[in-house]
C-alpha cells in the first residue's frame, strides 16, 4: 500500500488516516498490522474518528474489519480491478462530499457543474471508462505527434486572419 498510493488516495478521511498510521508505522520500521496501526491511532487521539463508511464500524471494530477483508492475491488482475472501483467509489463519495460543500457555501451552478464535469472525467479517464469527453493518452499523444509533423512541414490548422499583432498572439484561426 505504502508503494502505490498517496493519502490523497483516499476520498474518505478514515482511510487516509489509517494510510498515514501505516507509513508513520513503516517509518518507525516497524511491521503495519492492526497492533501497530491502532497504537499509532491511539497515540495521536483518533481512534475514535476512524469509520467504514459502508458499515458504520468505528475505532478498533473498523480496523478489524478492514483486516478480515481479505483480498484475492491468486487474481492480481482481479484485485487490482477492485482496488480501482474502490478508489473510483472514495472519488465519488469525496466529490459529492465537495458537491455539498460548495452549495452550502453559495458557489453559483454554472461553477459546481464546470467542477462536476472536471472531476468526473477525472475519475472516468482513472477506472477506464470511455467517454466522449476524456481521451485516452495514446490518442493525446498521437495527435500530439500529427500536430508536430504538420508544423514541422510548414502544414497548419490555423488560417490568418491578416492581422500581425492578433495572428502573433493567438497564431491564427483554428
């Protein structure tokens, strides 16, 4: 876990706290299981604040339950499969947390939705999803490449509008 992810991973705060108990553990070199990643809790007065959104389960009964989940190591794909819908469902559950956030907070409708449609394509381009929206990075990349050779070869998509100051500035009409 250490190796792969970030706190910023992790859409509900619980887990986040229990991923920074876990590198505070390593750091100490120290082995992270339950022991060790409850004392971190413990000592640092959060316990209490840890809780598996899905169930509820709060304090050393939430840590338990996360430790008799076990995951289905014969199947790396598989588990890597469900390790991204569960970080794709904590990306959800953030950002409508966030959603509620800035409508309590006033923000207008037109700024939500842009945020909505940002952070949404996020997570799609992130879980695999297809989408008219979000590309992938070889189809980024092979346009990237068409673009290059085109101005390489004097080839444009843009026309000039025949005035030097704005033509300079935005390189012409696309």
């Amino acid at each position: 876990v250490e190796d792969i992810l970030e706190k910023e991973d992790y859409g509900c705060d619980s887990f986040g706290l229990i991923y920074q108990s876990i590198v505070n553990v390593v750091s100490s070199d120290l082995f992270p299981d339950v022991i060790t990643v409850q004392s971190d809790l413990e000592r640092r007065g959060i316990l209490n604040s840890i809780v598996i959104p899905s169930n509820g389960k709060r304090g050393q009964e939430a840590l338990e339950y996360l430790d008799s989940l076990e995951p289905n190591v014969n199947s790396l794909e598989s588990y890597a499969y469900q390790i991204k819908e569960l970080h794709g469902i904590r990306q959800l559950w953030a950002l409508s947390e966030n959603i509620k956030k800035k409508i309590s907070a006033g923000k207008n409708v037109v700024s939500v939705l842009a945020d909505i449609d940002i952070e949404t394509g996020k997570i799609s381009t992130y879980v695999g999803a297809q989408s008219k929206h979000s590309r992938s990075s070889r189809d980024v990349a092979e346009n990237n490449i068409q673009e290059f050779s085109d101005a390489a070869e004097g080839k444009t998509g843009y026309i000039s509008t025949l005035l030097k100051a704005w033509d300079d500035f935005v390189g012409g009409l696309y």
